[in-house]
C-alpha cells in the first residue's frame, strides 16, 4: 500500500499500523490545565488584550426615502 502525506514524501508498507490494527501514532501527554484567577481582574490583563463591550439598542428609526 502506498501512502502519500504530502505531494514529495510517500511510504510504501502495509500502511504503518502493524498486524494488530492498532493504531497508536500519537501518545499526547498529559497536561495540566488551570485556570489563573489572577484575569479576573481587568487591570491584571496583558497589554492589547481583546475586550469585548456589548451593545444594546434602545432606539430604532426608519428612514424613507
């Protein structure tokens, strides 16, 4: 079987999972998420950090033409 990840790089085998049909390619590690309550304070933030404003509408005109 002949398989091609990308245009100038192909390999040629039974397709890289072995016999057992196993496909274990990537093992991620694992990782400790956390949540820093240091942001929940605006002034602690990092510089050009997006902020989001909401807006709402109170008036609706029409115009005519």
């Amino acid at each position: 079987m002949r398989r091609c990840f990308h245009r100038h790089r192909c390999t040629v085998g039974s397709g890289g999972c072995g016999t057992t049909g196993a496909c274990n390619i990537y093992n991620p590690p694992t990782r400790n998420w956390d949540y820093d309550t240091n942001f929940q304070n605006v002034a602690n933030l990092p510089p050009i950090t997006p902020r989001f404003v909401t807006v709402q509408q109170i008036l609706f005109t029409e115009n005519f033409r």
